[in-house]
C-alpha cells in the first residue's frame, strides 16, 4: 500500500486555542495513505498514547479503508510526542507550561491540513477510537457540511465525569512520583509511570478478560507478568507531560463547546448531518453502551453497534481479532452504504 512511513509535519504557526492563548509555531504531524487522486477522503486521528501505527491495521488494499479507493489520512493528536507537544516544544510552553489544546482545537487544526494544505473538499468518513472517537464527533459538529459520515469506536461525545475521575487517578498516580519535580523532571518519572500502567491495567479490560484468564491463552504466565509485558511495556516510553498534556485534553473533551452550541452537548449532537456508525464495546469500563446509546438517540441518523466480546476498551483497536474482524466489517459496509 502506499503510505509515508514517517510522518509530515505541517508548520501552523502561533495557533490560537479555543480556550484561550496560543500554541506558537505549532506542528502537525500527519501520515497519508493511498493517492491523493482519490475522490474520497477518510480521516482517522490517533487515540490516546498512539500514533499512526496503531491505526496502521485498518488501512491498506483490500481492508477497510482500502487504499486503492480512498485516500487516508492520520493526523497525530496534539501531546502524543509527534506533533507539538511537551516533550517537544522550545521554552517558555514546553514541559508542564504546555499550553490546552482541546478536541476543538486538534479539529480545527486538521481542518486546515485537509482543506488548505492537501486539498480535500469532501470527507467520506471521519473515524477514530477512543480520543479518536471525539474527534471523530468533533469534526462532524464543526464541519456539518464537509464530513458525510462518523464513526466513533469505543469513544463519547463528551468525557462523563466516572471519565473524569478515572483520568484523575492516572494523573495522580503518575505526579505522585517524587522525581515528576511539577514536571520538570531531568529524567522521565519511572516509578509514576510504572503506578499509571498498573492503574490502567484495572481499566482498559473488563473483569470478565481476567476472570476467563485471556492473559494466560496470550503466553503469560501471570498476572503480573501480563502487566509487566503489556501494560508497564506499553508506555515505558513515553513522556510523563506528554500524557497529561493529552489526558487534559480527553478530560475537557465535548462537542458541546462547538461555537453556536453554547456548551449544550445535546444540541451539538442533534446538529450532525453525518451518517453515524456508533461503535462502542460491550464491556468497555469508562466509555459504556448506554451512554452512547444516550448520543445516538440524540443524532438525525445514527446507528448503534455493539462490538462484542470481552476485551473492553481495548477491543477498539485491533487487539482482539474478533473484534477486529467486526469492527472491519461494519466499516466496509458503511462505507458501501
């Protein structure tokens, strides 16, 4: 398939940001895949902690979001290292003086990569999971008239505050650690992020992933090894402000502060023109059924689709084969629709 295996940088200059002040000089990195010739365009932000890697599943000739019809494009969330984060951004707004960006403020910014700088004028399909999945409503509140299709996975419309106070008690357990120094750390918080990845652990899976011991059928011998191999493994390696700065992001996230919803979630949603495919996991622990059932039924032409089986938030992205599978599935027959 044809893709740029490192990411683009678009230079925005000093963004001004919804909430107040400005990212200066900020950068958006993005990958393309497929020809730019293409009559439609998908968008597919990264999640939390992600970059285009982990959408990388989805894309590609003769899968989903087959390149040889469509043209992809994964712009990187503000925060997650690639694009201008606190890891990466010259004094005075680096490190914990990174500025808020919001959900509205990352849309905006892809906004402009599309339309202004690749040229698209007609989104097929915006999808994403998780963070992605607001952004995913983000862009169709905003942009009614470009995007022609959503598909959120195992995302929301606005972080719930049972979102809020989980959010919180990786923040604190990340801080918690005496070498964060209020972010100014010399070397990054091992302890803080070790005690994050364990909170994590309790979250991302169902109860019903560990009471079936899925942990031992994927080769590990324990629990603690599991954690250890897969969740302490998987963020090792990123920066301590990085994650906050995008869990500040997640935790203000809501369609509702859309200019001309004047903060009302409920009418931004019922503002989408967008065909919706509203995909949440059946047993997802902070982003539940019923409270994208609640979006749906507040959306002109949304469909609610359960994606099944155990793995919890996890199975938005591709872990689960089944789930992957499904998730597949329902995006190639809405996009055929």
């Amino acid at each position: 398939m044809a893709r740029v295996s490192e990411p683009d940088i678009l230079s925005l200059g000093d963004l001004r940001l919804h909430g107040g002040g400005v990212l200066p000089d900020a950068k958006l990195a993005f990958n393309t895949y497929g020809s730019p010739a293409a009559s439609q365009a998908i968008v597919f932000p990264t999640w939390f902690a992600g970059t285009h890697e982990a959408n990388e599943w989805l894309i590609g000739e003769g899968r989903a979001l087959d390149t040889s019809k469509y043209f992809v494009v994964v712009p990187h969330l503000f925060g997650n290292g690639v694009s201008s984060s606190p890891s990466n951004t010259p004094a005075p707004f680096d490190r914990a003086r990174f500025p808020h960006v919001s959900i509205l403020d990352n849309v905006d910014a892809q906004h402009r990569l599309l339309t202004e700088h690749l040229g698209v004028d007609r989104v097929a399909l915006v999808l994403g999971a998780s963070m992605g999945a607001a952004q995913a409503y983000q862009w169709a509140a905003r942009y009614p008239d470009l995007v022609e299709r959503i598909a959120p996975i195992t995302g929301s419309s606005h972080t719930s505050p049972h979102n809020q106070v989980f959010l919180e008690g990786l923040r604190a357990a990340l801080t918690a650690d005496g070498s964060f120094a209020d972010g100014d750390y010399t070397e990054q918080p091992r302890a803080g992020l070790r005690a994050f990845s364990r909170v994590y652990a309790g979250w991302g899976l169902s109860q019903a992933f560990y009471w079936q011991r899925i942990h031992e059928r994927l080769g590990f011998s324990s629990l603690e090894d599991f954690i250890v191999g897969v969740w302490e493994a998987n963020f090792a390696d990123w920066d301590a402000n990085d994650l906050l700065a995008m869990m500040r992001t997640w935790t203000g996230a809501d369609i509702g502060q859309t200019p001309g919803c004047g903060g009302d979630t409920a009418a931004a949603l019922a503002s989408i023109k967008a065909r919706a495919l509203v995909m949440p996991s059946e047993r997802d622990l902070y982003f539940p059924v019923a409270d994208e059932r609640w979006a749906v039924e507040r959306m002109a032409d949304a469909e609610l689709l359960v994606i099944p089986g155990v793995w919890g938030h996890i199975a938005g992205g591709g872990a689960d084969p089944e789930a992957a599978k499904f998730i597949a599935a329902a995006l190639t027959r809405f996009l055929a629709s």
